[in-house]
C-alpha cells in the first residue's frame, strides 16, 4: 500500500472484521465522537488510528536507528503515522457500553480489538470499557479521513490478543 493511501475497507463476515481489528488496534477516541442511531441501524466512532499497516515497512528501513522528534517531512513514508478514521457498524439491533461515559469529552478510550460472534460485535477497550453492538450480519466499514500525520512511536504492549478475545469484559443492560 502506497504511503499517502488511504483505507476503505468493509467486513461483512468475522474473518473479515478480525483483519480490521488489526487495522484498528490502538486507535483512540472520545465518547463524544461516538455515535448510535438507533433510527438508522447504525454505530459511527471516528478514530486516531495508528497506521498499522505502514509500521512493518518504516520498522524495517529503520533497523537500528534510535527515535527522533515527529516532525512533518516531504516524504511521510518515513516514519510512524496515525490518521483520523470512521469506524461503522452498520445492522445494529443495540448497544450498550461499559465503562464509557457516552457524551464526555474528557476520557480517552484506546480500542484493543474487535470480537465477533454470531450475536454481534464486542469492541474491547483498555481499562475493562467495552461497547457491545448487537445484531446479525453486521457490516463494518474503516475508512480513513484526511491526510495522516506523523508520529514518533509506535502503540507497544505485552498484550496477548487470544487473552484479549478470551477475557473480553461483559457488557450488561445497566451499564
């Protein structure tokens, strides 16, 4: 994929919507940049992604150089870049949330994955927060907006994805 390309990627069945979970592992976001209309089916976060997909080709140009400061350059190619994306689910019969207070603009919630199952979508968060978007044959769209930027690191943690999907926090009504 091209530096300057942007995403626009649907998953339509679990093995697709695993590949995007990938795509936005580490992604941020706040509550008030999260939508559900219930009217329309449908669920829209917009996202900081960390470009994943372009870090195993700067990761291999930079073997052994240390880190410098983020700075714009011609060629953004050369180094870590994040960029705004619309995340969508779109088929939704519910939503729920745990440990996310919808409407706040100051909690910042980092996306861990996103675990499908044939009830629905769970998107697991840091800090046990979740959002569990129901409903059967659910599309999800990424699609990346605007110009990336770079950015000095790269998101790393000891996290083990099959521990992630397996102890997946459990949304209930009242949350």
């Amino acid at each position: 994929m091209a530096a300057n390309q942007r995403l626009k990627i649907l998953g339509r069945e679990n093995r697709d919507i695993v590949m995007l979970s990938g795509l936005v592992q580490d992604a941020i976001f706040v509550p008030t940049d999260m939508t559900i209309e219930d009217d329309k089916r449908r669920f829209i976060a917009v996202l900081n992604r960390f470009q994943w997909e372009n870090a195993a080709r700067f990761d291999a140009q930079d073997q052994g150089e240390e880190a410098s400061d983020a700075r714009f350059q011609d060629d953004i190619a050369s180094s870590y870049t994040r960029s705004f994306a619309a995340l969508t689910v779109e088929g939704i019969t519910g939503a729920r949330t745990k440990s996310i207070k919808r409407g706040s603009s100051d909690q910042f919630v980092s996306i861990m994955a996103l675990v499908p199952d044939e009830k629905g979508l769970t998107i697991v968060c840091s800090g046990e927060a979740a959002i569990r978007l129901s409903g059967s044959n659910l599309r999800v769209f990424l699609e990346d907006l605007g110009e990336p930027w770079p950015t000095q690191r790269k998101p790393e943690h000891g996290d083990d994805l099959a521990a992630i999907v397996r102890d997946a926090p459990a949304v209930s009504q009242g949350d």
